[in-house]
C-alpha cells in the first residue's frame, strides 16, 4: 500500500485530520500490555513499537548498550538519554474516548494541546529491538491521562506533521475502526511515510512548553504543584526568588482565574507565610505587564526573537476568485498552507467591521491589591493584529491570514487605514531582503504596543505575511470591490474544472449520469440561455458544488436541483425541467419517490440525453489516452 492509499483511509476514518499534511503515518492496534487498564497481568506500562514502525521517531544510540553482545550491554546506557517528543492530542478526540467521564485533561480555550511523551530504544534478548513509547514517571502527566483513556483493541494514531518533529496523537475505539470500505486495520502494525527531510530546531522544541502555558488553563492545583517544584529545586538561598519568578511567569493565569495567593501556596502545601512573597510577586507582574517603569521583561524576549533568524520574503496580497465551488479554498490548503499553527482564518459577512477584524478597547475586570474589582479597558486584538504579531516575532516561517467571502463584507471599510499596509515592495525597486514588506508604515498606538510594545512604532505587514482572500464572482455584487482596493491585490482565477473533480465520475445516485457530465452540461446551458445577462457565467455549477456523499437521493435535489430552480434558471425553468415539474415541490417530490431514474423523471429527455452523451464521449476519451 502507497502512503497516498493509507493518508485516504486516515481522511475517511478521522476526518478532522484530512485538511493537515503529513508525511508520517503509524497505527497501532493495542495489546492489553499496551494500555494502563486495572487488572492486567503485566506490569509493563509502555507501549511497545517494533519493526519499521521504529522509523517513526529520533532515537539516540549508545555503542555500549547496542554495539556489543547481549549480556555485555551496559543496561545503564538504556535510559541515560530519553528522547522526548512532542504530541498534540484534540479536546473532541479526548470527550469521543472519555464518553462523558471525568479525564483530568484540561484544554483551556484551545481546540488542542502539546504534551510530551518519552520514547527510549530498547535491546530483546534473541528478539529485536524495539521502541518504548511512554515512560509514565517522565511523560507529560497529560499524555498519560490519555492513555488511560485507551484500552484492549482501540486503536492510537500518530500522524507526523510534514517536514516537523511533531504528531498528532488521535484514539479510536474498537467499535468504530471502519467506515465504509475504510478500515484502520489495514495499516496496523506498518509505517508509511513521504521522502521528505525533517530539520530539527532544538530552540523550538524547548519553547513548545512555553507556548503549550500560554495556550491553556491551569487549575489551583496544578498551579501548586509547579510552585512547590520550582522552590524544591531553586539553588540555595534562591528559594523566594524562585516564588517571585513563578508570580511573573504564571500571572496571567492567576489573575484570569481570580486565584487567590493563599490558595496556591496551600495547594503547594508551603507555609501561609509565603502568601506575602507571592502577592509581591504578583504585583511585580502587574507592573511588569502594563510597563509602569518603562521595564519589560516581555519586550526584550520578543526582541530578541524577532532578531534571531532570517526573515522570509516575498510574501503577497492574493485574491483567488471564482464560481461557487470552484475549489479557492482547496487551492490555499494544497497550494499556500495547511498546517493551523500558521494561519488566522476570518469570514467576512454585512456585520462585520474593522474593531473585529484589527482590534478594539474592551472593560476587564481585575483584581487591586487589596482583592477588590476594579475595572480597566484594554486593547484586545483581532486577527489580523494577532497575525501580523505572529509573523513579526517568527521571521524564519510564513504566516497567512485566510479572509473567506472577501466581498460579503465592506472590505474597505473593514481594513480601515490597514488598506495602506497593502502595497508591498517588489523586486524591482527594493533589496532582496525587503520585498513583501508593506511600503508605507502607518500608525496605531494600540496595533504598535500589542505587536511591537512600542506605541510610537510604525506598522507594516512583515514580509512573511501572506494575506490570501476568496471571492465568490456569483456574489461580486453584494459588495462591490473599487478599483483602488482591488489593484492593490494579485488577482488569480481558479478555473471550474469539473471534469478534474475527484468525485467526477462518481454516478448520483438513482440515476446513470455521473457529477461530472451533469455539471459539464448544466454549465454549457447556463452560458447559452443567460448569454444577454451579465455575469451569467457565475451561475455555474463549481467543480466541488457538491461532495460525494451530497450525491445521495436524499441530499441531491435539496441541494443541487433547488438551485437550479431557485437560481440558475429562475428566468427560464422550462429549459431544463420537464412540463410536468410546476414547482419546486414537484421537482423535489418527483425525484425522491419515483422508482425509475430519477435525472429522468425530472429532467427535459434532451436535457438527459446530453449528459448521458457527455459521459460516454467522456469514455471515449479516456480509453484513447
């Protein structure tokens, strides 16, 4: 089996995972000494990875645990190095598995979290090596919550993150293994894999713990038990200063939360006292956060991060448009990114206005030093400064801002002064090193301190930010683009290649036509019978109007026959549906109960005629090639 045939039966069996990209793909059925069930008769507690599935992960070898003989082997070396990875395990998945039970693993605001799992290389006695997946005294106490959740025949599914050292970790039951012809089964035990090359950037991986803090909540408890380990552990006569510097690092959190200092230093079991030492903790970040004494912790690591790296180049203004369906979003997931780390996606609608889209001043309410409310407005940010902050402080990736139905909304409006931020230096009048930058700076006190703590600081789009945008030309006229906003984007068309679907061939059910020569036919009609109206050709049906299973007799006529009657012929219904079909009901009706082919029973005999022609010169065709 090809890694393409595996990736289809991953996309069928877990969906959500279709639109990523990997190049590493390994399924493991569990064995009860794989799980960390009660009552198993093995004390074992890692999961055992064995032939090519080993290729899987990073191991680091030591000669003298591996090359010598067996009863020579220095068992020490086994464990001196442990190679942690990082996984992301999903909130939906963790509820599919815990079915409404209580699992310990808190998400936060995010739809998924980055924990850490040990793997170490293990030699067998006249058997071969193997991995051991999971050391539950190191791993991520996250991670083995969720293999608490696994147990004798579901199945764990890694998915290595294309050209990264990164995995999606994804459980699923015994019961629900197939879907379809799909069948996780078949990949049992087999690795499949792209020959990609994955550089490892140790930097990176260190501040995934980081980010993984930023991104979720922590509880009084978990709070309690970090404090306590970073006092245990603080050098001598270090151990007040280690409760000041868990206040700065953890304040967000804490004051998010209203947790209280006596709480925490109660749940780290230390002495009530140390209540005063992490109230001054607290305040220091409160200082530190609102930069009172013009000192920031936050802005020299950011500065320092924006400096290390060479900032990529390059990046556009891209507007894809077409007929509904065409594929403009399939384009950006296939052609520009698919990986969420990296993009910010917005859908913009007769609602929505520039405070969502660039940022606005909301109320908060915190806690003064006397744990009273007070009330303070804030700037919150919206996507696009959380974008262009992303891409400021990371110059070594490309980051895309994803706006969906760009003319649905009034985009001028929208972008406010940021319209000015979309002329970009090209190559023929700028160094190499600046193009893609925004050409002019513009500014904006709360933009500029969000992204660069600097309120006095212009702001650009970076030249490693992308902004692609979708437009529907069936919709062109629910707002209309001026020609100002419009030059100021690279114009790209997708082309309506039905015939290129790939569920094109694909036969709706209850008839003999396929997809593909109903909407090759049904769009040469639009053209012909609207020839004298304009924009006739947004009528048309997209490539992907349509998925496969919406080819089915319940789903087809609600979705594709209604729109041809309410729409695409509304003029002229009689051009496509036979005299028999007075009304929408009928037509709906008609195809759902009738027992003979159901395009038929509906359709003009000509109308049908021509697609079953279409279909066989479509044949034809394919049998020349």
């Amino acid at each position: 089996m090809e890694f393409t045939e595996a990736r289809d039966i991953i996309s069928n069996i877990i969906p959500e995972c279709a639109s990523k990209e990997y190049d590493g793909i390994m399924v493991k059925r569990l064995e009860a000494s794989n799980t960390l069930d009660e009552g198993r008769t093995t004390n074992q507690t890692h999961i055992a990875i064995s032939g090519e599935q080993m290729n899987m992960f990073p191991y680091l070898m030591a000669d003298g645990y591996f090359q010598c003989d067996y009863d020579d082997r220095d068992e020490r070396l086994k464990k001196y190095f442990i190679t942690q990875i990082p996984l992301y395990i999903y909130k939906d998945n963790v509820s599919y598995l815990a079915s409404g039970t209580e699992n310990g693993i808190t998400f936060g605001e995010g739809e998924n979290r980055c924990v850490q799992a040990s793997i170490v290389r293990s030699r067998r006695k006249e058997q071969a090596d193997q991995v051991q997946l999971s050391l539950t005294t190191v791993d991520d106490p996250a991670f083995v919550a969720f293999r608490k959740l696994l147990h004798t025949g579901d199945y764990l599914v890694l998915l290595k993150h294309k050209e990264q050292l990164f995995y999606d970790c994804i459980g699923i039951k015994s019961a629900d293994e197939s879907k379809g012809e799909y069948n996780l089964s078949a990949l049992n035990n087999k690795f499949y894999k792209l020959p990609t090359n994955t550089k490892v950037d140790i930097k990176k991986l260190i501040e995934i713990k980081d980010s993984d803090i930023e991104n979720r909540d922590f509880s009084i408890q978990e709070l309690g038990n970090i404090l306590q380990e970073m006092y245990n552990n603080a050098e001598d006569r270090m151990q007040v200063a280690s409760i000041y510097m868990f206040g700065i690092k953890y304040g967000e959190h804490i004051f998010k939360n209203n947790y209280s200092a006596p709480e925490i230093i109660a749940a780290a079991s230390m002495n009530e006292s140390y209540s005063t030492e992490l109230r001054k903790a607290l305040n220091i970040y409160k200082l530190l956060e609102k930069n009172t004494y013009n000192i920031s912790f936050f802005e020299g690591e950011e500065q320092e991060h924006r400096s290390s790296g060479i900032r990529k180049t390059g990046a556009e203004n891209i507007l894809l448009y077409g007929v509904p369906g065409a594929g403009k979003s399939h384009e950006i997931k296939t052609k520009y990114c698919a990986d969420e780390r990296y993009i910010e996606r917005v859908v913009f609608h007769p609602d929505y206005m520039y405070s969502d889209f660039v940022g606005q001043i909301l109320p908060r309410v915190d806690k003064d030093k006397d744990g009273n409310d007070k009330l303070r407005y804030v700037f919150t940010p919206g996507p696009f400064t959380k974008m262009l902050k992303k891409a400021v402080n990371d110059p070594e990736n490309y980051y895309y801002l994803i706006i969906e139905e760009l003319n649905r909304g009034n985009a001028p409006a929208i972008f406010g002064e940021i319209f000015q931020l979309l002329d970009r230096k090209d190559e023929d009048e700028f160094q190499a090193e600046e193009v893609g930058e925004s050409e002019y700076g513009i500014s904006n006190y709360d933009v500029a301190r969000e992204v660069y703590q600097d309120e006095e600081h212009p702001v650009r789009v970076p030249s490693n930010m992308f902004i692609l945008a979708t437009m529907n030309t069936a919709d062109q006229n629910v707002f209309t683009l001026d020609t100002a906003f419009q030059r100021r984007w690279n114009m790209k068309q997708i082309e309506n290649r039905v015939q290129s679907a790939e569920h094109a061939n694909a036969i709706i059910a209850g008839t003999k036509v396929n997809w593909g020569a109903f909407a090759t036919v049904i769009n040469d009609m639009v053209i012909e019978i609207n020839v004298d109206m304009a924009s006739s050709e947004d009528k048309r049906l997209g490539a992907y109007f349509v998925k496969k299973k919406e080819l089915e007799a319940s789903r087809f006529p609600e979705k594709v026959l209604k729109y041809l009657w309410d729409d695409a012929f509304k003029m002229d219904k009689t051009a496509i549906f036979n005299d028999s079909c007075k009304t929408l009901e009928d037509v709906v009706i008609t195809y759902e109960t009738t027992t003979s082919d159901k395009l038929a029973a509906v359709l003009r005999l000509s109308v049908y005629e021509k697609m079953l022609s279409k279909m066989q010169k479509s044949t034809e065709e394919d049998n020349e090639n």
